[in-house]
C-alpha cells in the first residue's frame, strides 16, 4: 500500500481543529499529538500517517487551516509499513489507492525549477560532448549528453507554471532555457572552430557523411511525435516518482544535440545543418512544454473523475 508520513507542527490555537479534521479521515492512520513539545517554531507536534488516496484532501485541509504559514509541515514517503486497518482500506480505495499526491509533485517539480550556477555548467557540458559526438560520429556520446542535460527540469517547470498559471515561473524558466541553451551554443560553436582548425574532425565527417547530425538536423514528423509521447512519460514518470522512466525521457528528446549540432554547423559553415537544428530544438522545447502542460492537467481530471466515481459507488 502506498503511503506517506506526515509531521507537522501546529500552533497551541490550530491543534484542536487539526486533530478533528485528520481524526474523521479514514486515510489517516497512527496519529500523534504532543502538546507543546515543537521549537522553532514553537508549538504542538502532530504526525500521522496517510494513505496516498486521502493525501491530497489532508495536506489541502492543512494548508486551509493555515498550518504550513503559521507553523511547518513536513512529507516523508513512507517505503514499508504494516498495518491491517490500512490495507483493509487501501483495498476498499481501489485504483484511488494509486493516486498521486499532488502536494509532492508540485514540490518535486518546483525543486527541478531552482537553477544553481551548475545548471548552465551542465548545459555547455552536455552540448561539448554532444559536438564531440557530431564531428566523430558517435550516438554513445550523443546519448551521454542527453543524459547529463538538465534542461528537462526547466521544461517541466515551465510546464507547471503554465498549468497553475504562474507568470513568473513560466518567465524565469524560458530565460533560463533560452540562457542555458545559448550557452551551450556559444561554447559548441567556439570548441568547433578548434576542431576545424587543428582538423581534428573524423575523416568521415569531414567528406560530408555525417549520419548523426544529419538525423539531429533533419526535424520531420516523428520528432514531433517522439517529443510528444517523451512529454507524457516525462509527466507520468515525475508524478509516480519513477526515476528510470524520466531517464528515459532524457535520452529519447533532441534538445541538447540540436543545440550541439547548431554550434557545430555554424562553425563548419553548414548553414541548412543549423538551420534544420534549430527548428528541431524550438519543436522539442514547444511540444514538451505543451503536451507536459496538458498532461498535468489530463491527469488532476482523471483522477478527480476516479474519486468522484468512487463516491458515487460508495456514499457512506
């Protein structure tokens, strides 16, 4: 059974009310209040445990009694337990057993929305390895850079800005994205020229066979399906905390090498390459931040549709 363990601290004036609202939900199980034990800040210490199902209804009831402003709220993923009343419940739930906790979601996603000094690091890391993977011909070292790009964390962002209609996330993400990606332009494009002129570039690449950016920088149809369908995943993967599919989304998605192969046709003098990789960047950026945005909302509706059903089943 899915479940999560929740601490907070409440002030003297709020446990009551707390207490009541998280007693009478039947999610919530092994709950604890200890009066006046909390520091910084000071207050009651309440915990509990709840059933993934109930988490939603429980953090939302919190927050509207105004406990995570006035005092702290804490979510821990709970990795085993048992308890009978709570499988029993976990199996009159159902699939809403299954439900994501939104709470958690957000927060993952908003933690992928903070943008160190290393992100850009990342970026022009990953995109010098993807320009080493151009000129040499090599899909590994393609794939290594999809896979040290971070730029997917901004997407996702972006994504949730959009999805609660937050200006300011979705203005700071794309200045992010579009530094980050600039950044990793400017440092592919000047290593580059180093390569053109110490002739570094495989012989192969410098005939003009060039498979691996000629299939970054020929955008078409099933770019546009692929980064659709990796846009999905990508949402999925982030709400059921499953890291080897979101691994996936990042070495399915031509960003990071269409920003490698724009440095790279640029400082070789192929300009129908860069042009080709730049419409193949702006199309992975647009449609995952589109198809993220509706997956986020797709998803909050079908599982409001499976708890409404499951009311309508089941009334008392």
């Amino acid at each position: 059974m899915d479940m999560i363990h929740v601490r907070a601290v409440s002030p003297p004036e709020l446990t009551t009310e707390a207490v009541r609202l998280l007693s009478r939900n039947p999610c919530v199980i092994d709950l604890i209040v200890q009066h006046g034990v909390a520091r910084n800040p000071d207050g009651d210490a309440v915990a509990c445990d709840v059933l993934t199902s109930g988490a939603n209804e429980v953090l939302r009831s919190l927050r509207e009694l105004g406990i995570d402003r006035r005092g702290s709220i804490v979510i821990e993923p709970v990795d085993m337990a048992f308890s009978g009343r709570a499988a029993a419940h976990a199996r009159q739930l159902g699939p809403l057993s299954q439900a994501p906790v939104w709470e958690q979601v957000e927060a993952r996603i908003r933690a992928q929305g903070r943008y160190a000094p290393s992100f850009y690091l990342y970026m022009v890391v990953a995109g010098l390895i993807g320009s080493v993977g151009i000129v040499t011909n090599s899909q590994i070292l393609i794939v290594a850079a999809m896979v040290v790009g971070p730029e997917y964390g901004a997407i996702v962002s972006v994504a949730l800005g959009l999805d609660q209609r937050d200006r300011a996330r979705v203005r700071h993400g794309l200045r992010v994205l579009f530094a980050g990606f600039l950044a990793a332009i400017v440092a592919t494009f000047l290593f580059s020229l180093l390569i053109r002129g110490c002739g570094f570039e495989s012989r192969a690449f410098r005939a003009g066979v060039r498979p691996v950016s000629n299939l970054i920088n020929t955008p078409n149809f099933f770019s546009f399906a692929v980064a659709a369908l990796a846009g999905v995943v990508g949402i999925v993967s982030l709400s059921e905390a499953r890291t080897s599919a979101l691994l996936g989304v990042f070495i399915s998605v031509t960003t990071i090498p269409a920003a490698a192969d724009i440095g790279v046709s640029t400082a070789f003098a192929s300009w129908t390459e860069a042009r080709g990789s730049l419409v193949q960047l702006l199309v992975n950026i647009v449609v995952l931040i589109v198809v993220g945005t509706g997956t986020l909302s797709c998803q909050r509706a079908v599982w409001r549709a499976v708890a409404r059903r499951r009311v309508a089943a089941d009334p008392g």
